[in-house]
C-alpha cells in the first residue's frame, strides 16, 4: 500500500515504461527530493498542471488522479494561502516539481528574502511581477543563484533547496486585454509591454518570462531561444475562455515558443483528469 504524506500527498510514483532497475528511482530513502529525471523529448517536461483549489485535500486528489501524466504542479496564492508552505514541502518529498505562483512584488530586499525561503522549499520555479523594477528582479535573480550555489556546494543545503530554481518575471497577465492596460495608465498595445517586460526581466537575470502564447513568437523573435516561457491561459480547443482573454490551445502556444504551458481547469475539473492530461500531452509532444 502506497505511504502517504502529511496532506495526503502519495510518495513519488516513477514514470510509465522506466526501468525499475535505474539506480535514481531508489533515491527516495537517501534525498527527500528524488531524481527520476525523464527523457529530454518527454512532453510532460512542457506540462504545468495548476492546483487552483483551497485544500491540501482537493489537492492530493488532483494528483493522484493525474498520476504519472504530469511532473510540474503550480501552485498558486489561493491554495498556498489556505495550506501555507507544508502542502508544498509535500508535494516536493513526493517526488513532483512545484511552480510557486506568488508573483512576488515588493522592494527588492523582501523579495530577495522570499526567494531563498521559496528556494529552502525546494521549488522549481517561482514568479515575481516584472513591473516591480530592476533592482527587485535583479535581487530575486541574486537570491535565486545564491540559493543554487548554496544547494550545489553542501549535501544538506542540496536536500532542502532545489539547486535550478528558475525566476520567471510576470509581464502582462493573459485575463489583461489592451483596455486593460490603458485603465492602469499604460498605453500602446499588449505585445509592446510584454516586450519591454521580458526585456527588463532578463538584463536582470531573470530565466524566463510569464506571458501569453499570443507573444510568444514575438518574443522568440526578438529575444531569442536561451530562456523559459511559462504560458497560463492556455485551453483545449473547444474549451470555454472562463476568466481569460488571451488564449490558445496547447498545441498552438507550443508551436509559437512556450516553453511550458499552465492548464489548470481543463485537467482538474474532468471527469478523467488523467487522460485529459494524456490528450493535451498528445497535441504537444506531437
């Protein structure tokens, strides 16, 4: 019978077709973050499944439901107000990969602060608001290297902190539309300010970038190849929009340049979670 963890969270389940016999699937007892590393070319490497729910419960039900068709689980304000830092502690000792969505934006030396905290969790990558200036993105990239430097260099850091936390910079949030932005004070169009954001984020050190796979491809042609693009709003064809309004579907976010693409509601919210989750990974891998 599977262990379960404090918040019900199952222990690690390796991926379908693995060997049992790959030294790494036995790390479990030796490191609380196991290495079962998938193949390069493995669609799920692209997958972020959101936990957009209230309960360490609802929770651990999602995940056990999507089982092995998904790696990276985000984790956003809702959930990580209601549980705190333990249901992510959990969901990292269960072998899955978290994306910590906080969008952290403060002066720089408190988002510095909640990057190493995000880093002794062991997530893997972790939001901060690219509008909040060059010296915050710059500290929470700081933080984030010497975080990493600190994992690398002793065995104890390294079972805490995970040694390639990524800092993702928020540009434009996809529910945000042109008279959105005007609203705010902002003129000229969506692209434009995506851009200007990304640029900021990574002269800052920055890793990647948060936006919609409607910029994605002029931010590759721009920017170039050498950083994440982390794209939320992302909905299979056919689904309804719900709250945002710059949307594509998984294939064509992936196509345009998104690195990984953020599906919460039409996974968790299926009668199969599993083999929507399947369905997605199919378009993508394709």
């Amino acid at each position: 019978m599977q262990a379960a963890l404090p918040h019900g969270i199952p222990t690690n389940v390796p991926p379908k077709n693995s060997p049992s016999s790959d030294p790494r699937h036995n790390d479990q007892a030796k490191n609380d973050q196991p290495k079962n590393d998938p193949p390069q070319n493995d669609p799920r490497e692209k997958l972020i499944v959101a936990l957009d729910v209230s309960t360490a419960a609802a929770a651990q039900k999602i995940v056990a439901a999507v089982g092995d068709s998904a790696l990276t689980y985000k984790v956003g304000m809702q959930l990580y107000t209601a549980e705190g830092p333990q249901l992510v502690r959990d969901l990292v000792a269960s072998g899955r990969r978290v994306f910590l969505d906080l969008k952290y934006h403060d002066i720089p030396n408190t988002v510095a602060a909640a990057v190493r905290e995000a880093a002794q969790l062991g997530v893997s990558m972790l939001t901060v608001h690219a509008t909040g200036s060059a010296k915050m993105l710059r500290a929470a990239a700081e933080a984030a290297r010497a975080a990493a430097e600190a994992a690398r260099a002793a065995a104890e850091a390294a079972r805490a902190a995970n040694p390639t936390l990524i800092v993702l910079a928020v540009t434009v949030l996809t529910s945000m539309d042109e008279a959105d932005l005007e609203k705010v004070g902002i003129n000229g169009t969506v692209v434009d300010e995506v851009l200007r954001l990304a640029s900021l984020a990574l002269e800052n050190g920055c890793q990647g970038i948060v936006a919609s796979g409607q910029e994605a491809s002029a931010l590759r042609q721009k920017l170039g190849n050498d950083f994440a693009i982390v794209t939320p709003g992302v909905r299979p064809a056919g689904a309804g929009h719900a709250d945002q309004a710059r949307v594509l579907t998984p294939a064509e976010a992936i196509a345009a340049g998104a690195s990984h693409i953020v599906v919460g509601r039409p996974i968790t919210e299926a009668a199969d979670p599993a083999a929507e989750a399947q369905s997605i990974l199919r378009q993508i891998g394709q």
